[in-house]
C-alpha cells in the first residue's frame, strides 16, 4: 500500500516531465489563439493590429471551408469502414494456424511502419499511375485503358491510401483480442451445432467491441490530421475534390501567407476534432461499461 509520503515523492519525481508536457501543449495552443484574433500576413508586414473575429469570419465563409469539411467527414469514415471490416477479416485469418504464419504477420503488419509521404508516393507512381502505374497495366492486359485515381477519383484515392496504412494498426489490435477469446466457449458452441457464421456474431463480434471502439477512437483522432498524402498527390484538387480541413489550413497559413485566418482556421479544426472527441469518448465510454 502507498504511503501519503511515497505518493508525495512519486507527483514530485513526475513533476517535472508533466510541466514539460504542459509547456509543449499550452505554449502553441496560446500562440495560436492570439494570431487567430490578429491581422498578420507574411506578404504586408507593416498592416498589423487587432483583427477581432474578421479571420473566422473570412475562414468559415471561404468557398473552400464547406467543402473540405465535408471530405474531412468522408475521408475519417471511408477509412474507418476500409479498416474495420478487413482488420476483422484479416485478424480471423491470422489467428488460424498455417505454415508461415510469423511471416505473413510482419508482412501484413509493414505498410504501418511506412512514413505517410513515401507511402503516398509509392501509391501514386507505382499503382496509380495512369501511364506505367500497376493497376494500369492490370488494365491493359485485359484490353482497357488506365484509369486516372488521382484525377478522376481523387477522394476514393487518398482513402485507399490511408487505409492501407491503417489496416495494420487495426488487425495488430483486433488480433490482440481475438487471441484472448475463450476456446472453450467457442467449442461448446460448435459443439452445440453452431455454424461458423453464428459464432462469429454471437461470440466473437461482442467479444471484439472493447477493440473495435478503441480502434476507432485512436484512428479518428490522426485521421482527423490527414495531410501528408493529400499534399504529395492532389495538392487537394482537382478543385476542392480532395482536400480536407488540415490542408485548407496549410493553404490559408503557408501559401496564402495569412497567418491569422491560418490560425482561426486551426482554431476551428481543434474544436471540431473535440466535438468528435467527446461524442466518440461517451460512445465508447458506453461499450467499456458494458
């Protein structure tokens, strides 16, 4: 049992790593706050001063806010699909015995080591490439043409991207628990005239909620973030078709050179997220009671 003076020693001792943490959160999250509420543009710097609420004003009324909202939405949903499902697919299959299994896991479990812009693209000149890529070549020999992901698709194109590299970090989790289920329970079950299909959703489904809603919980919150792929691929075009809320940021800072709605805009990328957060906490919160 702990001692008042061992708990005492313990804050004490973790202090200092805690502060450290504060500083790196609170000191940006100020910074940002402040500039959201300046005039201050790279390109005139003499045309400073209090700008109000005008930056979120100008950020949430800009052609580009509703439209990358909404493949902000699509683009954490789509993945989130993409992973669930084959991360249960493939955490089923390699929970089963077969020569080769150690192998077949590392090479399932890679693609997450990858870093983002050199899976990006890897994925965009080697696979879907319209000219030389794979799946254009899979195309010709069955007498098509090309197909142009990036241009024609490109929303479809980064899911598939981020998906890819998901898909690991939900079949290492959901592996996990499935290796914890009851054999027995899932023995008797059989035993009992149970077909595969019936397990599966009675035993097996219930069993993996705890993973599945922490899976989704840790996967929004980076998807939520998506910007690497975007940038390397479709520069979040054609038009608007690919980009999402952290690159509207990145264009409105970085290549408008406005550094005040860039902030109002990275101001209101963290309150969403947070909304996000909160509904997605009390759902899971839901399942962990259970």
């Amino acid at each position: 049992m702990a001692t008042q003076h061992s708990r005492a020693a313990a804050r004490l001792m973790i202090s200092p790593a805690v502060a450290l943490l504060l500083i790196w959160m609170i000191v940006p999250l100020t910074m940002t706050i402040w500039f959201s509420f300046q005039q201050y543009n790279l390109l005139y710097p003499d045309r400073t001063g209090f700008a109000g609420w005008s930056n979120y004003v100008y950020f949430v009324t800009d052609f580009r806010f509703a439209p990358a909202i909404r493949n902000t939405l699509v683009l954490v949903l789509g993945v989130l699909a993409i992973t669930m499902i084959g991360g249960i697919l493939l955490a089923l299959l390699l929970d089963q015995p077969f020569w080769g299994q150690g192998i077949v896991r590392l090479l399932v479990l890679a693609p997450f080591f990858v870093m983002p812009t050199v899976s990006a693209l890897v994925w965009k000149n080697m696979f879907m490439n319209p000219v030389n890529g794979f799946f254009a070549h899979i195309a010709k020999a069955f007498g098509g043409q090309g197909f142009d992901f990036l241009g024609q698709a490109p929303l479809f194109s980064i899911i598939i991207m981020v998906a890819w590299q998901w898909l690991p970090f939900a079949t290492l989790i959901l592996l996990t628990a499935l290796q914890s289920l009851d054999r027995e329970q899932m023995e008797a079950a059989e035993m009992d005239g149970a077909g595969p299909l019936s397990r599966f959703v009675y035993i097996t489904l219930p069993h993996l909620t705890r993973a599945i809603t922490v899976v989704i919980l840790i996967q929004t919150i980076f998807l939520l973030s998506v910007y690497a792929e975007i940038l390397v691929t479709t520069n979040g075009g054609p038009g608007t078709a690919s980009m999402n809320l952290p690159f509207l940021v990145y264009l409105a800072s970085i290549v408008d050179n406005d550094v005040g709605m860039g902030a109002a805009g990275g101001v209101i990328a963290i309150i969403l997220a947070n909304i996000v957060a909160f509904f997605l906490m009390r759902a899971i919160g839901k399942n962990l009671d259970a």
